[in-house]
C-alpha cells in the first residue's frame, strides 16, 4: 500500500478538496483507496457527506487508542464505504485528546503506521489529510508516508510558511522515516487573471522548481471546488466538466 499525505501547516490551502478528489481519483484509476482523516475537524469526513461526525462510535481516535493500549483491532474497524468507490476512516474532536495522548506515549510517532499494518493488504493506496498544523498527529503521518503532497495558495505568506514545513520534513526523514519523500507542491485556488498570482507562481517555481516537483496541474479558484464540501461528493460527480475537475485529473494521472 502506497501512503500519501496531504501536508501544510497553513490552513485555507485546499488541503481537503485534494484529498477527496485525489483519493477518489485514484479509485476511479482502478485503485482501492482508503482516505484517512486525521484532523479533529473531521473536515474530510464532513466532505465525504458524514455530518453527524460527532455522534460515530468508532473513528480514527478508536483505532490509534487500541494500538497504544495494544488491543486487537479488525480490519475493516470504523471503515466507512463512500458511494463513489473509496473507504474512510472519519475523525471528530475527540482526536484532539488523542494528540494529548500521544505525547507521553511510547513510540508515539509511529502510532498511526502501526495501525497502516493493520490494513495494508486491503488497499492500494492511503490518502491522509492531515490537521493544519505540525503537532504530533501530522508528525504521524509523516512517520508512515511514502510521499507528501503541499498544497499551496498563490499567495506570498502561503510560500513563506513552507520553510518550516520542509525542515520538519527533513527533521523526520533524517530520524524516523528514510523513505519518506516530497512528491510535488500542487498550486491551489489560482485566478490566473491577476498578474499577482502570476508572480507568485514565477517566484514558487525559481525557488523550489530546481529542487521539488511543481505539479504541472494547477487548481483554479472555482465556486464549484467550494462548493463540494456541502453536497458529500467529489467535483467529478458535481461538476464533471468544469476546470476544477480537469485540473485533478491532471493531478491523478501526474501521482499514478
């Protein structure tokens, strides 16, 4: 199983539009996909129509507390079947208390690649949208990932802040993952029309293009993208010809 994770620290990025159309883009790819929420939000879990998020008995907090006490877990435990072909594993806020958990826990980083163990031969692929930060929780996705994937704004702030977030990744790299690698920044929510914006991309590309991959799908600004998270359901179903859903699946075919 390939495991991707979704990372930025800065939130308003699009970080969980990417991984509801990346994951089920790769389902639509022939893949089996599992996504994985792994913010106290439940933000992917909301997108993926579970809005009572809150009220579920058993989500990501369930599992990664069963491999810290060292209880069995079955595979398809807390495993939600999305319509459109991808299973999730939903989060609420009790993951906030996990993360609290996990500081005085033994081998806390690997906690969550414990559990990918569990289900590794269930699927082809994980995606991981993590919370906008780099807690404990993020630095566990980082621990179990074949690949980060950044998505970025076109904004100078957005390309400021990822300097830490390329530290922190070198930092768990060098300690606790050797394989883990970057395997692209993806420029989101971009209104080509401005000549700001056109800047920004020209500056992101001089500084990073000779060093990481830039994704040369881009994500335009689009109602349509926002619009996604109210209705439970990928672009692909909501606005299949629109610019939002050609641009990931440019994105799809660049991760495949």
């Amino acid at each position: 199983m390939k495991t991707i994770a979704i990372v930025n620290q800065k939130g308003g990025v699009g970080k969980t539009v990417t991984a509801v159309n990346l994951a089920i883009g790769l389902a639509n790819e022939g893949k089996r996909v599992i996504a994985i929420d792994l913010d106290a939000q439940g933000s992917l879990t909301v997108s993926l129509g579970y809005n009572e998020q809150d009220k579920m008995d058993t989500t990501v907090s369930t599992v990664l507390e069963k491999i810290i006490k060292d209880k069995p877990i079955a595979p398809s435990e807390g495993i939600l079947h999305h319509e459109e072909g991808i299973d999730l594993l939903p989060a609420n806020i009790e993951l906030s208390g996990l993360e609290v958990t996990l500081v005085n826990t033994m081998s806390r980083e690997s906690v969550l690649r414990e559990y990918l163990k569990v289900i590794n031969n269930d699927y082809d692929v994980a995606v991981i949208d993590c919370s906008p930060s780099l807690g404990m929780l993020t630095i566990n996705a980082l621990t179990c990932a074949d690949e980060v994937i950044i998505p970025v704004q076109a904004q100078y702030l957005s390309i400021k802040g990822m300097e830490q977030l390329f530290r922190t990744i070198g930092r768990v790299r060098k300690q606790l993952n050797p394989k883990l690698q970057i395997g692209g920044i993806l420029i989101t929510m971009v209104d080509m029309r401005t000549n700001y914006t056109k800047d920004i991309i020209n500056l992101l590309n001089d500084t990073y293009g000779s060093k990481i991959k830039i994704y040369d799908s881009i994500i335009p600004l689009s109602v349509r993208a926002a619009e996604i998270s109210a209705e439970g359901k990928s672009i692909y179903l909501h606005d299949p010809s629109g610019k939002v859903a050609i641009a990931y699946e440019g994105l799809v075919k660049e991760v495949v």
